[in-house]
C-alpha cells in the first residue's frame, strides 16, 4: 500500500480551500459587492444634516467632503446646499458662497436659478449679521469675489435701504458682467427703489409746546435729521409739523389732512391717541409714535411705534429664561409705569415656563426701601424665627438674618435715580448675590459715576451698550456738547420714525424679517407695533459694559443649591 508524504497531505486541503476561495462557496467569506455610491451619498448627507441641526457644522463639512457633486450625480445641488449653509454656520464665507456657485452651474431652470441666487444673498445678510467678515481671500474665483463684494456692500449700509440702494448701483458699475448682476441686483435695486418711495407730504403731530416740549422737541429733531440724511436721494417728502398742545389731537389731525398730508406721524401721547380713536378721521394712513391701548387705534393707522419699558422687561424676562434662571422676584415703582413693566415682566417670565414667587412695589418719592426690600426677601420670617428661638433658650443668641433662598434673580422696575438707591440697600439686606435685571430706565449716562448699579443687566438701544455701535449716533453731537447723552434715545426715536414711514407704508416684508435701526432691530406683529429687538450692558465698575446674548450652548440650565439655614449661635447673658 502506497502512503503520501506528510507535506502532500497539507497542500491537499490548501488547494482544495484555494479553489473554494475562487469559486466563492467558503459560507461567511464571499466578497460583498461595491456599495450603492448614491445610498453612501445620501446616508452621508443625513448625518451631515443631522450634525449641522446640533450646531456642528464642521463636522457636518466633514461628512460632505468628498461626496460627487458632479452634473450626472442625483444628490448634487442638495449636498451643496447642504454644504454652503455649513461653511457660513462654520463662519467660512468664501467656501460657502463657492458652493452655491457651483450649485448654480447644475441648475436648469431660470426659477431655480434666481432662488439660488436669492439664497446666496440671504445667507451673506445673516452672516453679517453674526458679525462674519466678509473679506475676499486670494485663492477665489472672480465669481465669488464679486458675491463677497456685494455682501460687504450690504454690511456697510447696515439696514439704511437708500445707501443700501446706492452700494448696489455702485457694485453694479463695477461688476456688470457678473451672473448676479442682470438677475438679483436688477430684482434688488427695483424692490428697494417701491421700499425707499415716501408719500409726497408726511405730516408731523407732536406736543411742541406744554410740559412735553422738550421731548417732543428732541423727537423732531431726530426725525429731522432722519430726512436730512438723505439729501441726495430723488424724492423726499415735504415735512409739515403740528403742535397737538395747542391745537388739539384731532385740530391738528384735521389740519393736516386738509393741508394735503398723505401720512401721518403722531401723535406723541397715549392720550392724544385715544382722542383720534373716538373721532371720524379721513382714510389717511399714519404711523402713531405710541402704543395705544388696547381698541383705541385710531382709523386708517397702519403701525404704533414706541420706546415702551414694558416691551424691554419682557426682554429681560425672556433673557433670565435663556440663562437658566426660573424663580424671580419683582421690585418696583408704584406708578403706572412701574406697574406695567412688572406685569410685563411677569407674564413673559411665566410664559416662558418660570415662577414670580414675589412682588413688592415702593414709592419713588422715598429714599429708604427697606421695607419693601425686606418684605420680598422674607427677612421678617428670619427675625421671627430668631425670636422664638430665644424664647425657648431663655438667653440672648448672636443672630445674622437670612434672606429667602429659593429665588435665583431679582428684577428692577425703575428707574435710574432709584436704582442708584435701591442696589445698595438690596446688598445691605443680604441679596448683593442675587443677579439684578432691569430696563433701560435704569442707565442715565449723563451720570458719569454708576458704580452703586454694578452687576445689574438691562437692554438698551445698540449704541448706548456696545462701543461697535457708538458711530451711528455721532452725527447727532452737531446738536450740542452733551446733546446725545440727554436726548440722544429720543433723536434715536424720531429718526428711527422718518425710517419707518416707506416700509409702513408699503408693508413690505422688510419688517418681518427685521430692519436694523438706532433703536434696536425693527419688525412688526400683526397687531401692527413695531417691536424691537435690543442689545444688551451691564454695569461694572461703574461704566457700562456690552454683555451681549450668551451663545445657546453657553447657557447652563437653574441648579440653585439651598444655603444651610440662619446660624443662630449661643452668647453670653
């Protein structure tokens, strides 16, 4: 009998698994075949999606890279989208405006095309917005160039349409072969010529003599200086101002119209506004420089626009919300005025899911607060406390009062003269720890020492907080030394109002995207007031600081860690 060697015994089984290798019938070992490139596409383009939602945008850039974006590929213009929208969210412009021209290559249909376009110009307003700088690098194609010139020429007019208008006519001269030109530049420039176009003759109703003049007088003159900027433009309106203190509200109104106004500004007052609303007026649009009550809007008014406080302590509510905090105290004047920005306060806190657990209201006419402060901070149940307690020892204790401990903020309706009071007594009753919101009220910046108001929080026109800002209020410092510092909210105010006037009147959807303007960002709800979105000091060191909003992924949900309780410890007799 023949035996094989051992070695020819191993090979057999090698050779035998070699060509069952090839053959492909070894169970578990047979080669998958290539994956689908367009499921790979897609599955990539759903996680960038998903990264970019959850504000990774880099990593969102990660998953796209490399996917084929070319004419044959089906998910094209979707990754490049998808790719633009996670440069400029990366703060990478110049990558994100090169793929929407590029996406722009792929697509066909004029319509397409124009929403492209129209995209791309959106994404730069935003961008800018974001305080993204625009600057064109080197290494890009002129198309591009030319996108990221005509971004910077919007960023330059910040929200002014006719020096927006002006910009684009000059990026027209300059760039008139490129794709953007003859399509949305055209479709721009004829938008903001209707957005621009003032009625023929505005008047202007306001209380120029009596116990407001001088603020009626401030607010002209900004309104003034609004129409005076724009002494190069075509068609500026004639100005007719009435002085509804001595005329009357509907006098005035009256007046105007007869005298051929086309718009109406004013009037100034809550109560001039409810005079106009009980009266038959013409069918003249009109832009009140108020918020009227509630059902006394006068006929024919198109918008109400006011520098309301209680618009700003619905901010600070809504601001206390986004920083975490959910357990208030409210503090204020017991005026009319106090009253509405604490209840204003108050609704928006609970809206927002929060808990006014106290308000107290004080007189502004007094400088001693401690009764109120210390009746929202619960100090009499500390000292009474304090009190049984030496009863049941029978001998003297040393005692520190506790204030209450379940509150995480405190919010101040007042205003600047009582703030400056109020603070300081706050500090002396235990709360120097609780963080302090307020309006705007509480800044008087003719004061140049505002160190008992450290740490308090308020939003205000951008000017008045962030020195970025402070050039667009420079031209009203023609109007004398200290002019800006006293008057500068209400010369804000009335330019603010001649602003207002074309986009009232031609309800464009400027104002619902939001215009830029001194007094804030403009929009305006469907009960027609124009609501403005504000930045944002804090006092330190005795000067206002800019604090803006905190980054969303800053902000750190309300942990509010109970103190012990008041120590009571045991003296001498």
């Amino acid at each position: 009998m023949l035996h094989r060697s051992p070695r020819h015994a191993q090979t057999l089984p090698l050779a035998a698994l070699l060509a069952l290798l090839l053959t492909g019938c070894v169970p578990g070992l047979q080669r998958e075949p290539p994956p689908d490139p367009a499921v790979v596409a897609r599955t990539a383009l759903a996680a960038a999606q998903d990264a970019l939602a959850a504000g990774r945008p880099e990593d969102a850039l990660q998953q796209l890279a490399g996917l084929p974006v070319g004419a044959d590929d089906p998910d094209a213009a979707a990754i490049l989208a998808l790719r633009a929208d996670a440069a400029f969210a990366a703060r990478q412009p110049a990558a994100g405006v090169a793929s929407l021209v590029a996406r722009e290559a792929l697509l066909t249909d004029p319509a397409q095309r124009d929403a492209n376009q129209r995209r791309l110009w959106n994404r730069m307003q935003e961008a800018t917005a974001a305080g993204v700088d625009l600057a064109t690098p080197p290494d890009v194609s002129p198309e591009v160039a030319g996108w990221l010139a005509l971004g910077r020429v919007a960023a330059a007019s910040q929200g002014d349409l006719p020096q927006l208008r002006s910009g684009l006519e000059g990026w027209l001269a300059a760039y008139g072969w490129h794709p953007a030109a003859n399509r949305l530049v055209a479709t721009l420039l004829e938008e903001y010529q209707a957005l621009t176009g003032y009625p023929r003759q505005v008047a202007l109703l306001l209380p120029l003599s009596g116990r407001q003049a001088a603020a009626a007088a401030a607010v002209r003159d900004g309104f003034v200086a609004g129409y005076l900027q724009h002494e190069g433009e075509a068609e500026r309106p004639v100005v007719t101002t009435y002085d509804t203190a001595a005329l009357g509200a509907f006098a005035a109104y009256e007046m105007a119209v007869r005298e051929g106004a086309e718009f109406v500004v004013g009037p100034l007052l809550k109560s001039d506004l409810a005079e106009l609303a009980g009266a038959e007026l013409p069918a003249v649009p009109g832009l009140a420089l108020n918020w009227a009550d509630s059902g006394a809007v006068p006929a024919g008014y198109l918008a109400q626009f006011a520098l309301a406080p209680e618009e700003e302590a619905a901010a600070a509510a809504e601001r206390a919300l986004l920083e975490g905090h959910r357990r208030a105290l409210v503090l204020g004047q017991n005026t009319d005025q106090g009253q509405r920005m604490a209840e204003s306060f108050i609704a928006a806190f609970r809206q927002g899911g929060g808990e006014v657990l106290a308000w107290q209201v004080y007189d502004p006419r007094n400088s001693d607060f401690a009764f109120p402060i210390r009746a929202l901070l619960l100090l009499e149940e500390s000292e009474n406390r304090y009190q049984r307690v030496q009863g049941i020892l029978g001998r003297q204790v040393e005692f520190e009062p506790r204030r209450r401990h379940d509150a995480t903020l405190i919010f101040l309706a007042a205003r600047s003269t009582e703030a400056q009071l109020l603070r300081p007594q706050l500090r002396f009753h235990y709360a120097g720890d609780l963080p302090v919101y307020a309006t705007s009220l509480v800044y008087d910046a003719t004061r140049r020492d505002n160190g008992d108001l450290d740490g308090i929080l308020f939003p205000d026109m951008p000017w008045r907080v962030n020195p970025d800002a402070a050039d667009a209020i420079a031209p009203f410092d023609a109007f004398g030394a200290f002019a800006v510092e006293r008057s500068g909210r209400l010369y804000a105010f009335g330019a603010d109002a001649y602003r207002l006037v074309p986009l009232v009147v031609h309800g464009n959807g400027a104002l619902a995207e939001g215009v830029p303007g001194l007094t804030g960002v403009l929009s305006m709800d469907a009960d027609g007031r124009i609501r403005r979105t504000l930045d944002w000091g804090r006092f330190a060191g005795g000067e206002v600081r800019h604090d803006p909003l905190p980054p969303a992924g800053d902000i750190a949900a309300d942990g509010v860690i109970e103190p012990p309780p008041e120590t009571l410890v045991p003296g001498e007799q």
